[in-house]
C-alpha cells in the first residue's frame, strides 16, 4: 500500500531540515551549497494517515509485529517503559521487540562514538545483548536491513540527527509504522515549532501526555491531532517502583540540573539556560552547605556544547568536571535512570524543558531558574505557565540560596498541597500504566494475542 506514497522518496531524497511548515533541502553542487525551500501542502499529510490504515490492516494478519526503538543517548530513551513492558510480555502479546542505537551526528564522531558505546553497555546488561542493534558510525558500513526489522519503529527524538538511512521519510517510504513517545513533557511555547512542522503530522501515532497537550495539537498541528492519542507519559512509568527502592538518608540531598541552551549554542533558540550566570555558584554550593549532599546532574547536551572551542573548549569544561567531581557531597551523575537521581533527592534546582514536569511526579519542591518575569509568557504555554505557579522561582542567587535555607533546610515548603493536587489532576495521567495504555491501543488495532 505504501507504494501509493512513493513519490515521497523522490521528493525527500536529500538531507533535510524542518521549521514550521517549511521544508528546508540542502544540496551540494562542486562543492556549492545550495538551499531550497518547499512549502508541503497538508492534504499529503491525511493522505498519509488513510495509508497508514491499510497498513494497520497488512500487519493485523501477521503473526509476529517487530517494535524498534531507535535511540542515540543512554539518558534520551523515552519510550523504555515501553519497551521493557513489551519485553516482559512477549509471550502474551503478538510483538517482538529490538533496540536500535544509531549515532547522534550533532556533536561529532567522538561523543558519537562513546554515546553509543555507552548505550550498548547499560542496556545489553539490562535485557541482554540478543535484543540491541548498533548502527556503524559510518553510514556507509551499516548493513541493518531495518525494512524487515521493524514494522514499527519508535524514536527518542521527533527529528532526525543520524543517517539518512533512518530519516523519518525513508522509514515511510519503506512501509515502517512511525509512533512517537516524547522525549519530554511538552510545556512551552517553543514546542509549538515541533507541533506545527511536517514531522508530527507525519508519525503514525503521536501519545500525548494530558489534555492540554492533546489541545496544543489540535490546536496548532497541520492535522489537527489527527494521529494524537491522549496516553499520559510514558517515560515517567519507572518511577513508581524506583522510588519504593531509596532508603531515607538523615542528610538532605539537592539535585542540580542545568539546561544546555547556552546562548549561541545548540538549540539556543529555547533559550532555558542560565548555567554561565550560576556556574560558580553550583561550584560553591557544596562548600557553603557541607552538610547536604548535591546530585549534579546536567543536561546530557550542555558540556558537549561547551566544550567546543567557541564556547568553554575542552580544557575549560574538563577542569569544571574535575572540580565538581572533587567534592566528597556531590555525586556526578550522566547515566540513563535519572529517575533514580529524582528519587533520591529531596528537592530539584533547574532550568531545563521537561524536568519542569517531570519532577512533579516526585511530590518533592523544586526551584525554577528563570531569567526574569517577562519570560515566563515570552517562553512557556499554558501548561507551562500553569506549572510554574506550582513551583519556586529564582531570578538571582539569592533567591537559589532563599530556596535552600528556608525550603530544604528549614522544610517551610508551603506550596506542597498546591502542588501534590496539581500534579494528580493534571501531570500524572494514567501514572503509572501508560506503557499498559499504549499496548492497550496496539492491541485494539492489531489484535491482542499471538
């Protein structure tokens, strides 16, 4: 049936890029660099979902569906709940599932490399070599048949940053089912230039987390939602079972969190971080406060960043690590359970996108790093701007260090009550079942059992 849809391989066969509705095609000539923009009419997008429906009917007969969930980064994997339900389920239900970890080509063949390596180690050990994939490095050496590996494939990321080869639209033209868990809670405004691209309207299926989110969609998508379905979010599933695993520690734990949209970086156009204006101060922390134990956890993008020759370099960024690593009360943390970070903290400082949400699941206080008032419409949805009524804001270090003493320290967190009944009527839909939810949907549309 997808043959009907071919006309996308011709039109789509170059690297591309996306912003809102425009398609961004570059080409080189001799070596001249040449951009074209192409402007997609939306009638192509329904299209695409009526071909989708006969593909829902093709796989309904099989016997066996393969489920792929392409990652690059050990801490990007939203969909893993996901996967390990399917996993632990594989005998009651019709699909068999791989991981598929491809590299991220944003920050260079090094960090490429050890992402990937890293990825291969933490998750062959979790479900066993026989069910991850690597992808070469080099596109040219990948030899992964992925049109008879997969019939649905299931990203980190709504955009693409490795090889062509894995590009939504070729995934597509090769009769793939392309379903997305968000990597992160959608809260801002700037998520709204992902909801309006070709890309969304291009997946399978979109899950989305609540209502307002559903609503972002309907209102903004070029399809209306029409492939959105309201799950709740995923990605949150573990921490139900993880949390149940800390023993209460007597010293208080903070856990630090700084976004990589650094001014000028990558994806700077989210404009989050403020790390340049306290990155003394998270240094300073743990000799004010050494009777508290710090989590630093940082966005996994922010010293890939940095340590580029236009920002800090890498000497710079490996004398920071150095130093923060040095001190006995604080714990470096890059590996993929963040959840277990939220668990074992007693509070969150932080700029970045999803954490905001995120961390309601915990119950726990967290202070919002935030450049001034004017940014919380300039920056954020309703949604969004609903959450940060709910947590403690800081504009400046006194306001960090006000968060400290009098919420962390001194336990005066007044905004708890307001913020446990916000989180149960508007964050935690579905908690802790929504990987249950999504199977629940496959089954509807391909049939329940083997």
């Amino acid at each position: 049936m997808f043959k009907k849809f071919r006309f996308l391989e011709n039109l789509f066969s170059v690297r591309n890029y996306f912003y809102n509705n425009i398609m961004h095609k570059i080409i080189y000539i001799f070596g001249i660099k040449i951009s074209i923009k192409t402007k997609i009419n939306k009638k192509v997008f329904f299209k695409l979902q009526e071909i989708y429906r006969h593909k829902e009917k093709e796989l309904k007969k099989k016997k066996t569906i393969n489920v792929v969930f392409m990652l690059s980064l050990i801490s990007m994997f939203p969909a893993r709940p996901l996967f390990e339900y399917l996993l632990k389920n594989k005998n009651r239900y019709k699909y068999d599932v791989k991981i598929l970890i491809v590299p991220d080509q944003r920050f260079g063949l090094k960090n490429a490399i050890s992402s990937q390596l890293k990825a291969y180690e933490e998750l062959s050990a979790a479900y066993g070599a026989d069910n991850i994939l690597v992808s070469s490095v080099d596109g040219r050496l990948d030899t992964i048949d992925i049109k008879n590996l997969a019939d649905i494939i299931i990203p980190a990321l709504p955009y693409d940053i490795t090889h062509p080869k894995y590009s939504l639209y070729n995934l597509i033209n090769l009769g793939i089912l392309p379903a997305l868990v968000n990597y992160g809670y959608f809260r801002s405004i700037y998520d709204r230039n992902l909801i309006v691209s070709n890309t969304y309207s291009m997946y399978w299926k979109v899950f989305t987390e609540n209502n307002y989110n559903l609503q972002e969609f309907k209102n903004f998508q070029q399809i209306n939602g029409k492939n959105c379905v309201l799950t709740g979010y995923c990605k949150l599933d573990f921490y139900e079972s993880i949390k149940n695993t800390i023993n209460k520690k007597d010293r208080k734990v903070i856990m630090i969190s700084p976004h990589h949209s650094v001014d000028g970086g990558y994806n700077s156009i989210m404009h989050l971080s403020n790390f340049y204006k306290y990155a003394d101060l998270f240094l300073k922390l743990p000799e004010l406060y050494p009777d508290i134990d710090f989590i630093f956890r940082p966005h996994p993008a922010l010293f890939f960043c940095l340590e580029r020759k236009n920002f800090w370099g890498s000497e710079k960024v490996e004398k920071y690590i150095k130093k923060m690593k040095s001190y006995k009360n604080v714990r470096y943390s890059d590996g993929g359970d963040y959840l277990r970070d939220f668990a074992e903290s007693d509070a969150l400082i932080q700029d970045c996108g999803s954490f905001l949400v995120d961390y309601f699941y915990t119950k726990k206080p967290q202070c919002y790093m935030l450049k001034n008032k004017e940014q919380i419409n300039e920056t954020f949805s309703d949604f969004g701007k609903l959450c940060l009524e709910n947590v403690y804001k800081a504009y400046n270090s006194d306001d960090i260090i006000n968060f400290i003493n009098e919420v962390v320290i001194n336990e005066n967190d007044y905004m708890k009550d307001q913020r446990d009944k916000f989180a149960e009527a508007e964050v935690m839909i579905n908690y802790p079942n929504v990987s249950e939810k999504i199977v629940d949907l496959f089954n509807q549309i391909f049939g329940a059992n083997k």
